[in-house]
C-alpha cells in the first residue's frame, strides 16, 4: 500500500500513468476511489495522482484538531517527497478549500487550480452552512456514519437511476472514522480566504454545478475576484458531479488542462 510519511502522518496515494502531474483532492468523506471515473480518464496523457486527505481513506487518522492550511501543508509535503515540481490541482468541495490554501500557500507547486463545487470561505457563505455542519456533527455523534450516508445519498443522487450509486456512496460513507469526520468538518469553521484570491495568479477553472448546495451566484461573485478564472456550469448535477456527471465534468476539465499543458 503507497504510502508517503510526512511529519506526523501517513498518507496513502496512487500514481497512474505519465505526463504532467495532475492531483485531484478529495471532499469531505471521500477518497481516492471517488476520482475512478477521471483516474481512467485523464491518466491516458497525464501523470494522475490521487491521495486520501488526512482523516480519510487509507491515510492516517490522528487526533484533531485539523485545519484547511494543515490538509494543505500536507498536500504540499505528499508532492515534494513524489518529486513534483508543479501540477494541476483539482479539489472538490473540501478538496477545493484545500486547492485554494496550496495556491496561495504553494503558489511554485500550483501550475493551475479546478475548484469543484467549493468556494474561499466554506461556512458563513450561506445563511444555513453552520446549520449543516452543526446537523452533520450532531448526526454522526448521535447515530453513527452510515446514518450520516444514508442522510446525504438522496440529495447527492435524487434521481431513480441512480439508486446504485446512492447504495455505492452509503456503504462507503460508512466506512469512515467518526472522529476523524467530525474533525475535517470542523476544519472548515472560520476558514476564510476571500480576501486573497486577488494574489492568485494561476490560471482557474471553477465547475459549478446548477444544483449544488450553494448557488451559481456564490461561485460567479468569487470568480470575479480571481485574476485569471473562468466559470463553467453543469446543468442537472448535485455536489459529488465528478462522479453523477463524469462525462461532462471530463469535458470541461479536459478542456482547460489542453490550454495550459
């Protein structure tokens, strides 16, 4: 099992194919497994790699409390001890405050950033977001993961043919570490970044899906304030669109990554 040891934690990652590095990061309670669908993809012309965020997967989950500028550190940490100077990041949700952390923390290891279904300040964006992280934590401690899983499998995938890939999600979901879920969670409270994106100067592509927890009008105002941003909408998708969407959410990647390789 692939494993890189920084200071405090293992984190387990894979590598597949050859090209320019290109990293996907991933939301939260997700891992590696959730990238398949663009692993297969994009690992045909670039060097792919996929790794479980601190507290999920098969990385080490030590005790918290985390930080989005700690999951970047180590971020930073995985692709200098792989010898990468400079790679294309994608981040969702979670992923995606992560990507903005390492742009702005990394700026020499960010050659562009994909921001999915994220946004520079998670919490306080919405008038409902502590709500949810309040609802999410009270859940998991009260009843469990797979409780928490079989609560967001219907809002990720609404639809009757998707009955699959909800039952995929709630068995993986269940998998998770309790604390370590609480913590990442937590980890976006007071996290906030808005004020810096005028110093990004990386090309951007942010993906948007139409029915995402937060609105368009979120993303569209954010990517006004990136130098180099553009903003690409998915109609009919929910939060985890890279793997309800795959083939649409390759294409505009696909797409931008030609531009700048």
């Amino acid at each position: 099992m692939p494993q890189i040891s920084l200071d405090n934690v293992n984190l387990y990652y894979e590598t597949t194919g050859q090209g320019q590095p290109l990293v996907f990061i991933n939301g939260l309670g997700s891992s590696t497994r959730d990238w398949d669908r663009q692993v297969a993809e994009f690992s045909r012309t670039y060097q792919v790699i996929t790794y479980d965020l601190r507290g999920h997967g098969r990385s080490d989950k030590p005790a918290g409390p985390y930080s989005i500028p700690q999951f970047a550190a180590d971020s930073a940490g995985l692709l200098n001890a792989l010898g990468v100077a400079s790679a294309h990041i994608v981040g969702l949700s979670l992923g995606g405050g992560v990507a903005f952390q390492l742009a702005l923390d990394y700026v020499q290891l960010v050659k562009t950033m994909t921001i999915v279904n994220s946004a520079p300040a998670m919490v306080g964006i919405t008038p409902d977001a502590q709500k949810e992280v309040e609802r999410r934590v009270a859940i998991v401690r009260q009843m469990g993961m797979r409780a928490m899983g079989e609560a967001l499998a219907p809002n990720l995938f609404p639809k009757v043919e998707h009955a699959a890939l909800r039952q995929t999600f709630v068995e993986q979901w269940a998998k998770n570490d309790p604390q370590a879920y609480i913590e990442a969670t937590l980890s976006m409270v007071g996290w906030n970044v808005t004020d810096r994106l005028g110093s990004i100067r990386c090309p951007t592509l942010v993906i948007a899906a139409d029915q995402d927890y937060s609105p368009v009008a979120i993303k569209e105002a954010y990517v006004k304030l990136l130098p180099d941003a553009q903003l690409v909408v998915i109609a009919d998708a929910h939060h985890a669109t890279p793997v309800e969407r795959p083939q649409e959410f390759n294409a505009a990647l696909a797409q931008f990554l030609a531009r700048h390789s």
